[in-house]
C-alpha cells in the first residue's frame, strides 16, 4: 500500500516536469504548474442587497425579499506532498437558502470518503390568498376566516456520505448513503361532488433514502462494475384530512367513498441489482453490457378500506424491471469503423388485480385497478467510412419497439404494440484548415398493431394520442465550425423537422419545427475577449377535429423561443478584472382555433414570456493575495398568462373565494461586494 502511495504522489511532480518541458519556464507556465501541483485554497465573505420583492428571481435560491443577505464561500485545500493525503473543504452560498458544503478526504489511488451537505429552497410563484386553516398540517378547514395572503414554499436538505477503497489488483469498493428530506407546502386542491373546485395546500414531509453501493474491477482488457441501488421514500402524511366549513356542510358523498380525507403519496421503496462492463478484445474492438434487475413496491396501508373487500389494506404493487443491454465498437478496416447496440427492457408489473368498487358497467371504470406491464426493444447499427478528398460517411438504422397493455376499459384509443424505423446518414469534411462541416439526413416511420378504439365510440372518431399514431418524420441537421484566424471562431448549428401523422380523427395531422444557434468568441487583445451568441426555436403542430353533425374546428398549436447573448471580459491595468453579460430570451405560445364551432367566447389568447438579465463584475487585486469583487444583476421578467392573471376558487358549497395571482412584469436588481483572501 506504501509503494502505491508514493507512485501516486509522484505522477504531480512528472506531470509538472513533462508541461515545463512543454511550455518553457515562463511565468504563465510556472503559475499553471504551481496549481496543478499544490492547488490554492480561498475564503470569500460579503454582503448583497436586493432591491424589490420579486417571486420568479430567487426562486431557488433564497433571494426573493427586498433586504441584506450575506455573502460567503469558502475552499479549503491541503496536501502532503509525502504521502499524497489531500484535505479538502468545499462551500458555496453559505449565506443563502441556497447553501452547499462538502468535506473531503483521501489518499491518491489508495481510500477516499467525502461528505455533503445541500440545501435548495423552492418558493411557489404565485401569490395565495385565502382563508384555508391549517396550512402545514394535515387537517385543514376550508372557507375559513380571515383571508390572508400566503406564499407557499419548499425547503429540501440533503445529506450524503459515501467513500472508496482500493483492494488491490485492480478491485475496488464504493459507498455512497444519501438522505433527502423535503418540507414545506405546495398548491393543491380538490374537486368534491358538492362544489367546483376548492383550494388546498398539500403538507410536504417527505424522506428519500438511497443506497448505492459498487464493487469495480479495472483490468488492461475487462472492466466490471457490480453493485446494489437501494431507493426508500417515507411521506410524514399519508392523508389530507378535511373539516368542515363555518356553516356545518361535510365535504363528503363521492359515490360510496368519502371526501372528508385525501389519500398523498404512498411510502414505497425499490431495489436494483446490476452487472456491467467492457471488454477489449483487440487495440480496435471492444464490447460492453449492462443486466439490471429492480424490484419496486408499494404496499403502504390505505387511509381507508376498500367497500367491496373490507379485507384488503394496501394495494400490494410490485414491479419487477429486467434490463438487458449489450454493444459492439469495432474498426475492422483502417478506413471503417462500425458500432452496434442493442437494448431490452421488461416490465412486469405484478401488482394484484381486485375489484375495489362495484359500479355499474360504464366504458371507462368498473372499479378493477389495472396493470401496466410494458416491453421496449431498442436497436441501432451505424458505420462510418473515410472517403477521399477528406469527406467521411456515416450511416445508420435504428430500432425502437414498443409492447403495451391494453384493457377494453378505457377513455382513449390506444395500440398494444408500436415500432419505428429509421435511416440516418451524415456527410463531414474538414473544408479548409480553419473550416469544419457536416450535413445529416435522418427519415423514421412509426407503424404498430390495429388501433384499438374506444367501444363506444363511432368508427369514423376517435382520438389518437400522438405517441402511438403512425408518423413519417423527416429531419435534416447541419454543422459548421469557422476559425478565420486565431483569435476569432464561430460555430453554427441547424435543424429542422417534418411529422406527417396518418391516423386522422381526433389528434395531430401534421409537425413542423426547426431549430438554429450561432455562437462566436474574439479575442481583440491580449486580455480582452468579446462573445455572443443567439438561437431559434420553433414548432408547430395541427390538430383536426371531424365529427358527424359538427363543424369543423382546427387549432395551430405553435411555441417559438427566441434568445441571444452577449459578454465581455477582460483586464484594466494589472489590478482591475472586468466583464458583463447580457441576455435576452422571448417565448411565445399561439394556440390559433378557428373553424364555425368556434365562437368568439372560446378563443384562447397568445401567452409569452420575456426575460432579460445584464451581469456585470470589477475584481479589484488589492494585493497578491487578497481583491475585492463587486457584482450586480438586473433582471427582469414579464408575462400576458392569463391563466394566472386572477384564478378564483369558486365553488357552491363550501364557499371558498381563494385567489391566485402573479406580478405580470418583475423587476429587481441585486447588487454585492464580497473579499476575498487567497493562500497556498
């Protein structure tokens, strides 16, 4: 074990050697082989102010009330440099909600463990008021008294330990445990047969365990990982229970089951059992695999028996995952390269099936939970070949099958069994020396077993979910790489799309969308660079509606997102570091509905989004080892959604009369200065 040490601690020192020989003794380099070899450690502590109470902002970070916050980061890194122990300590935002730490400590090619600590708060971004009670717990009273404005959020702490250990010839465990605890409040509500809709706040108190624990092997030709992936999830609530309201009415009479209390999620827990690896045959073929096994349940106890069989008090689930993935890269010619994969997945879902209720017969419910087993075969074959004149050919197949449950009992029309084939090839040629280029074309056809529609339904409609409708796609790609000198580079990308979907009815007629990004960086002086870069994003999707009797209706579903950004940093004098960024990003969802069903009472208006962000930072060096830094970020966001401009909880009985609602423009500025003292 000694030995090992020392070879590890001496592969810095010829790493340092081999980039001294490389570069030279300039002080540039002498700075990179310094890090390299006995990286620096730094604590930053400061303050920040925000200037307005903003809800989209500091969502998940913490920074959403107008105030001081305190500022602090701190990395802590020591090394022996005779037994290669390192000792290191990492925090970030450490006077935020936002908060991580982690503490590590090792020794080069020998042992490791590390702990760590993550906390992310998550604020709803609507405003809440009303007069629900017992927000937090898990028995509320609806239409209670007063109303109050309420902003619900969620703080989530994570905890992780974990470790490895070199066994020797090439084996080696790790270990890693995570806890993850998340409370708080989130938007809810319920919709009881004797109201419309009523406003709730589910309680969060849920624990996330996971175990993951790994045996390695590393070998001049196989490489093996073997290991167990244990999930556990306990939820504080199993039931929101309700009250009545000030005038006495139960919130009750759903059929033959009672509104009074809310089943949250179930407890569950799963485990996976794994094998994978690779195996180099020859310098230019190599195989790899993966067999997984997972087993997953649910058997947390029902807040209430079922009617029909008193006996049963969970719902027993299981699931049982195989998976099964094996690949192939090989190079049999000099000028040929070939890679083939294929991949198996099964689930089997085991849960026992029971009549829960006893309805009367309908299309759509007859009180038996159903099983959802589900079978994915996916395959893909491509080669690549050099062709004269510095062109290279790629091409491909690609595989996917899709096996599925269907029951006669259904809402939707569905298929027991969907496959999509598709061709793809791709031609690349270095056109100069400072210009690189690609051209792909990508054609896919999904078909399946008969569609098996809804029973009651005319043949002539039915609606066709677009994951299962046959469709033709077409796609074309294109890359482009630009170097005109040095100091100055631009990479262009391009996509586009055709979808011709071929079922009719109900459901999606045809796609079109297409996609373009363009980003560059110069360097106009010896430190001084300018970069920017802009993207297009657009889809469409058209939907038709024919029926007996009916007038026609279309809907020209369309989102375009249109973005860009720009930045500059650099050096004033020998003490002062300067830069900024500024984006802008703009989304736009049109629902276009036209058609003589359509009346001017059902028009949907566009909805967008606009976000626009400035950063800019000064960095002054005081000393060697100590600056001082200033930021400030001014954002700003704005939104026409009027699904949120004002919603009401309306409901006859109880009378709930909650609201929600959201700043349509939200402008804030931040502003922080932080110091920062630096060592070896």
């Amino acid at each position: 074990m000694r030995n090992n040490i020392k070879v590890r601690a001496v592969s810095l020192n010829v790493i340092a050697a081999s980039l001294i020989a490389a570069f030279g003794s300039a002080q540039a380099q002498d700075d990179v082989v310094e890090r390299l070899i006995r990286p620096e450690s730094s604590v930053s502590v400061g303050f920040g102010y925000l200037t307005e109470d903003v809800a989209r902002f500091g969502q998940y970070s913490g920074l959403r009330d107008e105030g001081l916050y305190g500022l602090a980061d701190v990395k802590l890194v020591d090394r022996d440099d005779a037994t290669g122990r390192w000792l290191r300590l990492d925090g970030r935002n450490l006077g935020l909600d936002s908060r991580s730490l982690r503490f590590e400590h090792s020794i080069q090619g020998n042992w490791k463990y590390f702990l760590d600590y993550d906390q992310t708060p998550r604020y709803s971004q609507y405003e809440v008021r009303t007069g629900l009670q017992g927000i937090g717990h898990d028995f509320q009273r609806v239409n209670g008294v007063p109303m109050r404005e309420k902003r619900l959020h969620t703080d989530r702490e994570a905890l992780s330990f974990g470790g490895q250990y070199a066994l020797g010839n090439g084996w080696d465990v790790r270990l890693k445990l995570k806890q993850d605890i998340k409370q708080g409040d989130r938007l809810y509500g319920g919709y009881p047969v004797n109201a419309k809709h009523i406003f709730l706040a589910e309680p969060i108190d849920h624990t996330m365990r996971q175990i993951d624990l790994v045996l390695g092997y590393a070998g001049s030709r196989l490489q093996l990982s073997a290991g167990y992936y244990g999930s556990f999830f306990d939820n504080g609530n199993s039931a929101l229970r309700l009250a009545t309201n000030p005038a006495g009415t139960q919130i009750t009479n759903l059929g033959t089951a009672r509104f009074d209390r809310i089943a949250l999620a179930p407890d569950n827990y799963a485990h996976q059992f794994y094998l994978d690896g690779g195996y180099t045959f020859t310098p230019t073929t190599r195989a790899n695999f993966k067999i997984a096994k997972s087993f997953a349940y649910q058997d947390d106890s029902f807040i209430e028996r079922s009617v029909r069989q008193p006996r049963v008090d969970s719902l027993d689930g299981k699931l049982e995952t195989t998976l099964v993935q094996f690949g192939l890269s090989a190079r049999p010619l000099q000028k040929l390269s070939l890679v083939a994969d294929w991949r198996y997945e099964n689930r089997d879902d085991r849960t026992t099936q029971r009549r829960y209720f006893d309805p009367a017969a309908s299309r759509t419910f007859n009180g038996i939970n159903e099983t959802r087993d589900f079978e994915v075969n996916t395959g893909k074959l491509e080669a690549r070949y050099m062709l004269p004149a510095g062109f290279k050919l790629a091409a491909g197949i690609d595989y996917d099958e899709k096996k599925r449950d269907a029951y006669d009992v259904r809402l939707t029309s569905t298929r027991k069994r969907t496959e999509e084939l598709g061709y793809r090839v791709e031609l690349s040629r270095s056109l100069s020396d400072t210009v690189n280029g690609s051209v792909s074309l990508v054609q896919s056809e999904r078909s399946g077993s008969r569609l098996l529609t809804e029973t009651s339904t005319a043949t002539s409609y039915y609606a066709v979910p677009y994951h299962l409708a046959d469709r033709d796609r077409e796609k074309v790609r294109m890359r482009l790489d630009w170097m005109p000198i040095e100091v100055l580079s631009f990479q262009l990308t391009a996509d586009a799309f055709n979808d011709d979907y071929k079922d009719g009815g109900y459901g999606i007629d045809k796609g079109r969308g297409s996609f373009w990004s363009v980003d560059g960086t110069w360097v106009f002086a010896a430190d001084w660079d300018v970069h920017g870069w802009a993207s297009r994003e657009y889809s469409r999707q058209v939907n038709q509606t024919r029926g007996a009797g009916n007038a026609d209706w279309l809907a020209n579903l369309q989102v375009q997102t249109e973005a860009f950004g720009v930045g500059l940093k650099g050096k004033v004098g020998s003490r002062w570091k300067l830069g900024g960024d500024l984006s802008y990003s703009h989304n736009l969802n049109q629902y276009g509905l036209t058609g003589a069903a359509i009346t001017p009472a059902m028009a949907i208006n566009d909805v967008k989004f606009t976000v626009t962000t400035l950063k800019l930072f000064a960095e002054y060096e005081m000393r060697k080892d100590l600056s001082l830094r200033f930021d400030a970020v001014h954002d700003q966001w704005s939104t026409n959604d009027w699904q949120w401009a004002n919603f009401i909880y309306t409901s006859a009985a109880p009378a709930d009369g909650t609201t929600l609602s959201q700043d349509e423009t939200q402008e804030t500025t931040f502003v922080g200065v932080t110091m920062r003292y630096k060592w070896r």
